[in-house]
C-alpha cells in the first residue's frame, strides 16, 4: 500500500511552498487539486506571448527580505510598480490617492492646498462615530473622494449600498500628500518574469500532484478500493473549511467574481497601464486588466479581462471572505471543530478564512512548517 507522510489539499501558493519544504526534509508528499491545473488563483497561462493573470491582478509585493529571498530562488523578478488609475465618468484620477489625484480633482498643487479641502469636507460631513462604511469614508476623506474614488467601486464589489456595509471594512483609506503613484508602499515589488505558474511548478518539482479531483473524491475513491486514510498520515487542508465539515454548523460567506477575457489581435495597446479602475457602479465591472503591462511587452496584440464582482452562492468559486462579525463568530466555532482533527491542518485564505497577500501566505506556509518540523513533546 503506497502511504504518504502528507496529502496536500491545493496547489496554490500555500499548499505548494508547504509540499517544498516538506520534501526537502525527506517527507513524501501527494497534493491534490480539483483545478485541472496547478497554482491555484495565481495560475498565469500564456496566450499570444503574454502572461495571463486569469483570475485576477497578482503583483507581489513584500517589505519582507527573507520572503523576497525564498520567492527568488524560482523566479527572476521585473521592476514592475503597481500603478493603478481609476475612471469616473470622463475623468481620469491616479491611484492611491495622493497629489497627482487631488490636483486633478480639485485644480491646486500644494500638500497644504489638498488637506485643507479635505479637512473642510470631513468636518462638513459632521460625523462624529460613523455608523456604516459611508460614514467611516467620508469622516477619513470627505465628500469629492468618497464619491468619485470610493463609493461605486466599493457598493460593486460588495454588492450592496455602503450604507448597508459595517464601518469596519474600511479603517482606513490611503491618503499621500506626495505625488508618488506607487500603490504599495513596499520595500520589494515586482512580477516574476514568464508568471506565476512557473513558480509552482518548481515548488512541486519531483512531487506527485493529481489534478483534477477534491478532497471528498480521494477520500471515496480510497475508501472504495478499502484503503481510506492509511494512504497518507496527515492531511495539509488549503480549501473552505466550513466545505470540509459539511456545512454542518452553516455556510461562511464569500464574494466571488467573473473574469471576461477577450484577445485583441489589432490592437497593442488597449488602455496605457496594466490595471485601470472603473469606480461607477453603473459600470458593471470593477476594473479592466491588460495584462502585458505587467511585463512591459511589445507583442503585436493584447489580452485584456473585465473583472466583474460577483454574489457567492455554494458551488462557485470563493475570493473573498466576507469578515464581518457574524461570520467570524461562525469561523471560530469551525475552529474548534479544526482543533479536534489531529491529522488535519487548515491553511490558506479559505481553510483560515481570511484575506491574505502573496508574501503573507507564503510566511504562513513556512511557519506551519516550523510547526510540523518541530519535535513533539
């Protein structure tokens, strides 16, 4: 019988850099993913020459040296800055928000000028505890913003009207009396060069991977043939942890999206930048993704993707989870059920529900290896 110290659930970042370190150290490792390919939602495809981010922008960003290092060893990085601009209406503003966007907005171009008016419009606003997200906007930025920058934006990827979401969601908003573009404030930045699935491959370079089956299929299908769970020892779980107990004490709450992808074979340059915002809730898509930017191509064509926010109902595919109060009262109580499973760890944004940037699954990952590493008392 072939036994396994580790099946790993999930060939994303977290589940791969776990399977890479594990093997290192001599443990024999099956990861298992029902996507019929690897990386999970950093998969990068190549068409036409570009890199493909298909579901969803991917820059990684860290202020992090010694994750910068690991996430080197299997990719050479670009320079890449993360850029963003927003559209409302026929204006055109630059991301984060900072001078380049207030001297549009308003016509001035001093620090002094910029905070003036927002000051003023913050105390026009007179809120003193805000109770909703509009609130909590408009009491960090005032009035010009919150409309243009936030609100539609905001309402579409939520898919209710900010007044109908928690204050906490936005602590805080950004705001740069400089005129820097560079969205992350991180020391390191960059996208690796011929995309992320390369990297994935290399963590799970001389590891057997099945693609194409869940975790309730396995385990069926081992059990079918009367071996059930001898075939591994412990089991790496990077998927919903509410999925893997059945919903048993109720679903968690999740926003999806849709991605629209179209090749352009006339066209080299649709848009001028790589991500481009659209902050109208009447526009139906959040932003448009034109992916060569990414690595400065000059291909003849371009490959843009429409990004449509989207409601979460069982059997789609889970982005975001959805933290406010009553679902991460329901996530510690599926915690406690994880604690009673010896065998099984959770990992990753849906098996720890919760957002993470790349950097940051990457260091969750390690340290649950230190974890698994260290000696048992």
């Amino acid at each position: 019988m072939k036994r396994y110290d580790y099946l790993i659930v999930g060939t994303g970042l977290f589940g791969s850099v776990f399977a890479y370190e594990m093997k290192r150290v001599g443990k024999k490792c099956l990861v298992i993913d029902k996507k019929q390919n690897v990386a999970g939602n950093v998969y990068t495809e190549e068409k036409a020459g570009i890199q493909v981010h298909k579901y969803g922008a991917h820059i990684f960003h860290t202020s992090d040296k010694k994750i910068w290092d690991y996430v080197n060893q299997f990719a050479d990085f670009n320079h890449y800055v993360n850029s963003p601009v927003a559209v409302y209406g026929e204006e055109l503003y630059n991301l984060p928000f900072n001078m380049n966007t207030f001297s549009k907005m308003w016509g001035i171009r001093t620090p002094a000028e910029a905070k003036e008016i927002i000051e003023r419009q913050k105390a026009e606003c007179h809120i003193e505890e805000p109770e909703n997200l509009e609130e909590q906007a408009l009491s960090l930025v005032g009035r010009d913003v919150y409309e243009k920058l936030v609100k539609g934006y905001t309402e579409k990827q939520w898919g209710r009207d900010c007044k109908d979401l928690p204050a906490f969601i936005i602590r805080r908003l950004p705001v740069r009396f400089t005129y820097d573009n560079n969205y992350f404030t991180d020391r390191y930045q960059g996208i690796p060069i011929g995309g992320y699935t390369g990297i994935v491959e290399k963590l799970l370079e001389g590891i057997e991977v099945r693609l194409g089956i869940s975790y309730k299929e396995f385990v069926a299908e081992n059990e079918a043939k009367g071996e059930g769970a001898d075939v591994f020892n412990k089991v790496l779980y990077t998927g919903m942890i509410d999925e893997y107990f059945d919903y048993c004490l109720g679903e968690l709450e999740y926003r999806s999206l849709r991605f629209e992808e179209e090749y352009i074979s006339d066209c080299d340059n649709y848009q001028g930048n790589a991500v481009v915002n659209y902050t109208e809730r009447q526009v139906p898509y959040t932003r448009i993704i034109e992916h060569k930017h990414f690595e400065f191509g000059e291909q003849a064509g371009t490959v843009i993707t429409r990004e449509y926010p989207a409601e979460w109902h069982k059997g789609d595919e889970p982005y975001y989870p959805v933290n406010n109060e009553r679902n991460n009262t329901l996530f510690q109580k599926y915690q406690e059920l994880a604690a009673l499973e010896s065998k099984v760890l959770f990992g990753g944004r849906l098996g720890q529900y919760r957002y993470y940037d790349m950097d940051k699954v990457i260091e969750a990952a390690l340290e649950m290896v230190e974890l698994e590493r260290a000696p048992r008392e």
